[in-house]
C-alpha cells in the first residue's frame, strides 16, 4: 500500500512548518531592515554633501574675526606692508613726477647752446669777437641770440657809504636786450633792458641780487650805486632755467658798460637757440661763425646735458629706494606669517569646536588664509595712499603736475596680496592640520 507525501503543513510534521514560517518573517524583517540602512546611508550622505557649507559671505566674516578681536595687533602687522607699499608707490610716483618736470625743462631747453671762450695756447683767456651775436644770428636755424659780458672790478651796492668790500657776491654783467626770451626767464618786477635803456643808467637786477639788496618792490623808484654813479632799477629778472650765476647778477646795456667803465665790447658768452631738428647742425658751424679767424677759441656746450645727468643720477637713486621698500614689504609680510602662526596657536579651541561641528579642513584653511589676505589688503591700501600723499605733497612743493603711474598703484595692491597669501600659507594648513580631539585636548 502505497502513501501519499506528507505535505510541510500537515499536522503531522508541526516543526518544519514553523521553521519555514520563521525564515518567511527574518527575510521580510530583512528587505524592511535593508530599507531603513539605505535610508539612514542618504540622510548621512544629504548631511555630509551640504550640511557643511562656507559661502564668500561667511568666508570674510569668520576670515576678519580675527582682526576685529585683536585690532592693535592687526593694525602693527599691518604697518610693515603699509611701510613697505608706501615706499614703493611714493619713489615711483614722485620719480615720474620729478622725470615729468625735468623732461619738460628738457624739452624746453634742449634747443638753447652757450659759446664761451676757450683758453689760449698762451695760457691766456681767449675772446670773442665784438661781432659774434650778429655772426651767430645769420645762422639759418638760429631764432634768437643774446649775449653777456662780465666787467670785473665793479661793485653793486645799495648807497655809496657801504665799504667796497662787502660786495655780497653780486657781479655787474652787460647783457643784450634779447637776454629773457633766449634763455627762457621771465620778469617778477619791471621790464628788462631795451635799446633805448640799454644807453642811460638803467640797471636789471637778478632775483637774488635784489633780494640781497633789499629791494623787492618797484612801486616807488629805486636807485643802486654802481661803480660811482647811481642806477635806476627798472626791473627785477625772475630765476633763469640752468643759469643760476644769472640770479646774482645786475644787468645793464653795452653802451652804458662802454661810456661808464671803459667795456672793449666783447662778449664772455652766447646764448643759442635754434630749431629744436638743427640743433646738431648749428653747434657743428657755431664755433667757425662766430670766431672766423679762430674758430677754436670758442667752444659750445648744452645747458640741457645737465638735466640729463640728473635724469640717469635719479634712476640710480630710485633703483636703490625700491631695494629698500622691498625689504621693508618682506619684513611686513614675514611680520604677518608670525602673527598668523600664534594666532593659530592661541585658536585651537576655536578650531576645535569649528572641526567638531561640521567644519572641513578646507574650510580651516580658507578661514586662516582669508585673514592673512586681509591684513595685507588693509596694509597695501594703507600704504597707497600714504605713498600717494606724499608724492603729492612733492609735486605741490615742487610746482610740478602730479604724476603717479597706474602700475605703482595696481602693483603696489598686488604685491600686498601676494605677500598676504604666502605669508598665510604656512599658518593656514598648520590649522587646517588640527584634528578636533587634539584641539580641544590642548586648550
């Protein structure tokens, strides 16, 4: 007799059953469990991927939290940079300005030569011949010529009853009418020679010499004793351009230089000024057309090759002040690092709590790394405009246009910048490198 198979739910094998039943209820506790981990995995994935967040407005929040807490200290780290950025931008700013002033004289006075007699092969004094300003004048290029002679021996006093001795350095010169135009001076007081002048006592008086005089106003008349004869002071002659010996000296006419101290008439010195394009051809010819017989008795030189010299001594001179104001934005920017790295020691439980709270290391590090830019932001922006003031100050001391080139002032910005994220490097990882137990631990 055959038997049917048992089925797993008779009531003949209870054990199977409930074993069965039991596997049912672990697998679906199982596919729930699954769910609730897969869930919990994306809360935790939701909170690391955006609940820690630090966006450019938190950024330079917490970045200037420590400079507003610790204001005194921030404003002496900050001064090394502003010292070194101001520096930089005021020998820039005031070299242009001085070049700018010196290139204007320059362009002003380039075209102006002096022929001056030279030494004799005697030993001698050679001179000019009493013809050499018309000679030079009939050069084609040639706009205008004046000329000058000393008369040695004759003092300039203000009355007759001050000893011949106390002369007070100031020369009696004869001077030709056209003198101001060609060398470019102008009149503070009265009007300079003329031919008509130039015959009667009429004397011009340099702006030093008056003043040594005492004389500084021509609303009344004034006189000067000369060599035994009384002069009328018809003008006062401002500062010449390059001809500072002008401004001590007392101007009067040849022919009154002849009639009065026996003057033989011939010139100490030309002044030249011709077309700014010819000026190399007019110096080649000036020598042989004033002095025919010897054209090697006079010699030509430019007043101008003076600013040019002085031009090349001031780039020397600034090259040496940016040395310095490097050193001195080096120093600052070393200053910062310092300040930076006990800022970081004395903010371990700061950064502690901020690590135990959610914050990155790359949050620690921008934190850190912002502050040292600010401090040197503040510092360069500082020292800008100290560096600007001042080259101002220069320009408005000097009469000069004001000219600060935009490369000192984008420069000197972002060389504070550099020096600010180099100096905040090594700061910013030490604080970056800080695990949350180790900073709490240690405060």
């Amino acid at each position: 007799m055959t038997h049917a198979p048992a089925c797993d739910s008779g009531p003949g094998r209870p054990g199977r059953a409930r074993r069965r039943a039991g596997e049912g209820g672990r697998l679906r506790r199982g596919r729930r469990g699954d769910g609730d981990g897969a869930s919990r995995r994306a809360g935790r994935g939701a909170v690391q991927g955006g609940g820690s967040r630090l966006t450019g407005a938190d950024l330079l929040r917490t970045g200037s939290l420590g400079l507003r807490s610790r204001r005194v200290r921030a404003a002496l780290s900050a001064l090394g940079i502003s010292i070194g950025i101001a520096a930089i931008v005021g020998v820039l700013g005031i070299s242009q300005t001085s070049k700018a002033s010196l290139l204007a004289q320059l362009g002003a006075l380039g075209n102006l030569a002096t022929v001056q007699p030279t030494s004799s092969q005697s030993g001698g004094q050679a001179e000019l011949p009493t013809t050499a300003q018309g000679m030079a004048a009939r050069i084609g290029p040639v706009t205008s010529v004046a000329s000058i002679a000393t008369i040695s021996g004759v003092g300039v006093y203000r009355t007759p009853y001050i000893p011949a001795i106390d002369t007070n350095g100031i020369s009696l010169t004869a001077a030709s009418a056209t003198l101001p135009a060609t060398v470019g001076a102008k009149m503070t007081r009265g009007r300079f020679l003329n031919p008509a002048t130039a015959r009667y006592p009429a004397v011009v008086l340099g702006n030093q010499a008056a003043s040594l005089l005492g004389i500084t106003s021509l609303a009344t008349p004034q006189q000067v004793w000369i060599g035994g004869h009384w002069f009328t002071v018809v003008g006062i002659l401002g500062n010449v351009p390059l001809q500072s010996p002008m401004d001590a000296m007392a101007f009067i006419g040849f022919p009154i230089a002849e009639q009065y101290f026996a003057f033989d008439g011939h010139p100490t010195e030309l002044f030249v000024r011709s077309d700014p394009a010819q000026v190399a051809a007019v110096a080649a010819v000036l020598p042989a057309t004033v002095s025919p017989q010897n054209p090697s008795d006079a010699s030509v030189s430019y007043p101008a090759d003076i600013l040019q010299a002085e031009i090349a001594a001031k780039g020397a001179y600034n090259t040496l002040f940016l040395g310095l104001g490097a050193i001195a934005l080096l120093v600052g920017g070393i200053g910062i690092a310092n300040v930076m790295v006990i800022s970081v020691l004395e903010r371990r439980s700061e950064i502690g709590l901020r690590r135990a709270l959610g914050a990155t290391r790359r949050h620690i590090a921008e934190q850190f790394l912002a502050e040292s830019l600010l401090l040197s932001l503040l510092g360069g922006l500082a020292g800008t405009v100290i560096g600007a003031i001042a080259t101002w100050a220069y320009a408005l001391t000097q009469h000069s246009s004001l000219a600060i080139p935009p490369q000192a002032l984008y420069g000197g910005l972002t060389a504070a910048l550099a020096i600010g994220a180099i100096a905040g490097l090594y700061p910013a990882t030490r604080a970056a490198r800080l695990s949350p137990t180790q900073a709490l631990r240690t405060t």
